[in-house]
C-alpha cells in the first residue's frame, strides 16, 4: 500500500462527517453487531454512526487515513483513558439522543440496560475494577471495503498504540464478530 498518511481530525467538516458515516454504511453492511445496536431497524445505521463520529470529535480522537487527492480510506473513533462514547450530555446532544428516542422501547431498555452491565462486567473481568482509566478504547474501526486488508485499519491502531505506550496506557480492542477478533 502506499504510503498514506494518518491524521487526527479535530474539527472536521460536514462534509468529512458525511463521507466518514458513508464509509462506515459501506464498511459495516450486513453486520451484525450493527444491526443489533439499532434493534434491527436499518434506517438508524446512518444516525448511529453520525452521533458517534459527532460525539467522538467532542470527546474523543476520531483518526482518519486519506490518499494523496484527500479520499478518506478508514477511521478509528478512540476514547482515551477515563473517557467513553455518549459519556457526556455534551456527545449524547451531538446525534446520540435523537437516535436513542427512535428506538424501539426493547432497543432502548438494551441500550440502557443489557448493554452496559455486559460491556462492564466483561471489562471489569479482563481489566480490573480500574482497568478503562489507563486504556484507550476503540469504539468503531471502519476502512472502505476497497482498501480493507492493506494496511489502513492497522496504520491508525499503530498511531494510537504507539500513543498509549508513551503515557503508559493500554489499548483496548473489542470485535462484534471472530473475523474481527482474528484481525485485531
């Protein structure tokens, strides 16, 4: 792959955000893991992805790999160590919240509920009762399906390893599926 450059979106554009979120419908079709985040209604996909690139840039690091006309190839969406996605109002005012309220009440009660009791024991379990305040955490990873298996994804996770280890944090990858747990 050539060599194409990382870069950390601060204040992207609305146009950046449009193509992030179009490459993210475009990466993630068919998936699972997504179709569950949206309790199986498909026209949430777009608004689940631009409330977390939105609430990522208001609290997180959103890295994005362009090529040399400024195309965005992937993204990694990071929360460093004590931050989350939707952790603030701040982020859930960003998308999140309109997105929540167009949930099925089953989605919403999942969201509320089922999710963060499971995603908090598993990461009490792995990590200790301290382990996301010394971590950064990964909340979406997404190359265009042209580019996938040349290095994109892999650049950006390398940008924020090697981020990690200078502050002498963790990096914390979870996968919906095991082609993802094979990758990462």
């Amino acid at each position: 792959m050539p060599d194409f450059p990382v870069r950390l979106l601060k204040n992207p554009t609305a146009a950046q955000v449009d193509e992030t979120v179009s490459l993210c419908l475009r990466a993630y079709e068919g998936d699972k893991t997504v179709d569950c985040l949206v309790g199986g209604d498909q026209s949430l996909v777009d608004p689940l992805f631009r409330a977390m690139i939105r609430a990522t840039t208001a609290g997180g690091e959103f890295y994005v790999v362009v090529n040399h006309s400024e195309k965005i190839l992937g993204l990694g969406l990071w929360f460093g160590p004590g931050e989350d996605l939707f952790s603030t109002e701040e982020q859930r005012k960003l998308g999140f919240n309109d997105f929540f309220g167009r949930l099925s009440p089953e989605a919403q009660k999942w969201w509320t509920e089922t999710y963060p009791a499971k995603v908090g024991e598993f990461l009490t379990h792995h990590l200790g009762p301290q382990g996301g305040l010394n971590s950064f955490f990964l909340s979406n990873l997404a190359t265009d399906p042209a580019f996938q298996r040349t290095s994109v994804a892999t650049k950006i996770v390398d940008t924020v390893f090697q981020q990690a280890v200078a502050e002498d944090n963790r990096l914390v990858l979870m996968a919906g599926n095991a082609k993802n747990v094979r990758l990462y």
